[in-house]
C-alpha cells in the first residue's frame, strides 16, 4: 500500500474520494453504480431468485459471478436471471467454500495464491467453459475468487496474461487503493482492471456484506451499511463516481437495510452492468 494513501486515510479519509472523484471526472459526466453478486454456497442458489426481482423492482440489474460447479447445481435458477438480462462473470470452476461442520458455518477453501499456477490457469479454463455449457454465453470479465488474497504484481501479471490468451475484455479483481492509484478503470496489458469500492470512511476497505452482515466477529452492523451507502450516495450526487460494490444474496436475502442501502444508491446513481459500462466510455479508455 502506498506510504501517499496510509498518510491521507489516517489524516483526513475524504481526500482519498476528493482524488478519486478527480480520476473518475476523466470518463464520468455522472455517476455509475455495478452491483454485483459472488455466489459461493448452495445457500444463494435457495434466495437468488428472490434477491434478484426485488433488485429489478429497484431499477438494478446485479451482475452475477458463480463458480462454473455452483452454476451446474443452480443451473435453472440461474438460467432464469440470465432471461432477465443480468451478466455473467467467469468467477473459477471449482467451489471455493465448504460447510464447517464444527462452527456451523460455511468457511474459505482454495485460495489461487495456494495453488500452482497451472491449477489457476485450469479452473479459469473451467469455469469459461461451464458458463459457455450452461448458458451459452462467451464471457469477457472476471473475478478472481477471494481475490484479496491475489493481489500481489507476480499474482496479476499472471491472471492478466491468461485473461489475454483468452480474449477477455476486463477484470473486477482488484482493492479499492488500485481504485485510487491508477483510476476507477484502468488498463494492463490489453485488460481493463475495475477495482471494487471502499467505504466511505474508510475508503481503504472494500465494502461488502460480509463484513456488515454476516462476519461472525464482524464489528460493524446492518445499519452501518444504510449509513455509509447514504453518504456514497451523497457524494456521488455532488460528484461523478463509479461504485463497484459486491455481495453475497444469502448475507442478505432477509436484510432489509440492504435493500435501503440499494434504493439509496440508485437514486444517487446509473446502474448499468460491466459490458455496458465499457462500451459507453470506450472511447476514452482507448486514450488511457
């Protein structure tokens, strides 16, 4: 992390969104809002559908990244959001999560950065082809599972350089400082790379449901994500930004702050999916 971002986020937080918005002003007339949704656990399989049309009543379309083995046993379900024009994203083949039978709760397996990089090269091959198989869809975007974890430059020159091989357009797999580093979207060997967003005071944590929903030790609460997209939301208003945001439909099924967190969001902002959001700023990026 860069000594510039520790300095500002320790100081004086909302300078680091002043520079980001500054960034954001070189492809945005207005703000952009991406939800999207990693699907780990047969759990969201059970709540997605419902998840999904509460969103559309919304005027939000999430985007959907599903390991290929979980979209295998969701395949209706998930074929069915696909209907409605949600995207795909290539988010691996294999699962990576297992139920802990002694905590009783689901936990993390097969982290990249664990594995050889042949494996990695093979379950990103795995899960193009499952989404090609069950949906017939090419996808172009990726997410990296637990990508946190895979961050490293070693780590990212890799996955770029297979992205590449494989004609992909873009990946959303980075941390929100890249975000404030280089820009909202930016470039790297013919990839364009869309780290995900922070919170707002602390714009160096990535804001996901995990850590406000469902985190067993999590610290922060269900009203404290209503408080934080509300004031996303409005600096967003103020000034053009993009948010790129994620979460998990079974952290969130039965969690209405969730649901006003979204209304908050939207209202202050575009939704659109990836493809979408590429294809109206394409023009720019081609100057990047």
């Amino acid at each position: 992390m860069s000594a510039h971002l520790k300095i500002l986020n320790r100081i004086n937080p909302n300078l680091i969104w002043y520079l980001y918005a500054e960034k954001c002003k070189k492809l945005f007339n207005e703000s952009k809002l991406i939800l999207s949704f990693d699907c780990d656990t047969e759990e969201d399989i059970v709540v997605v559908w419902d998840v999904h049309s509460r969103l559309l009543d919304m005027g939000i379309t999430p985007v959907y990244a599903v390991p290929g083995e979980l979209l295998k046993k969701g395949e209706k379900i998930y074929r069915k959001i696909h209907e409605t024009g949600a995207e795909f994203i290539n988010h691996g083949g294999r699962e990576h999560t297992y139920f802990d039978t002694a905590n009783n709760r689901h936990a993390s397996c097969f982290f990249y950065d664990q594995q050889p990089l042949g494996i990695v090269e093979q379950d990103i091959i795995q899960g193009h082809k499952t989404l090609q198989d069950v949906l017939g869809i090419t996808a172009t975007c990726w997410r990296t599972p637990h990508f946190g974890t895979f961050q490293k430059s070693e780590h990212l020159i890799f996955l770029y350089s297979i992205l590449k091989e494989m004609n992909y357009k873009f990946s959303t797999s980075t941390s929100p400082e890249m975000a404030y580093r280089y820009g909202p979207i930016y470039k790297h060997d013919s990839i364009f790379e869309m780290p995900v967003t922070g919170i707002f005071s602390e714009p160096l944590n990535i804001m996901d449901t995990w850590g406000y929903f469902e985190a067993h030790d999590r610290f922060r609460a269900p009203d404290d994500y209503v408080k934080t997209s509300q004031s996303l939301a409005k600096f967003s208003s103020c000034h053009p930004i993009f948010i790129n945001i994620y979460g998990d439909p079974s952290h969130i099924y039965d969690k209405p702050e969730f649901f006003q967190a979204m209304k908050i969001l939207v209202q202050a902002s575009e939704n659109m999916n990836y493809t979408q959001l590429l294809g109206m700023i394409d023009e720019n990026l081609r100057l990047l």
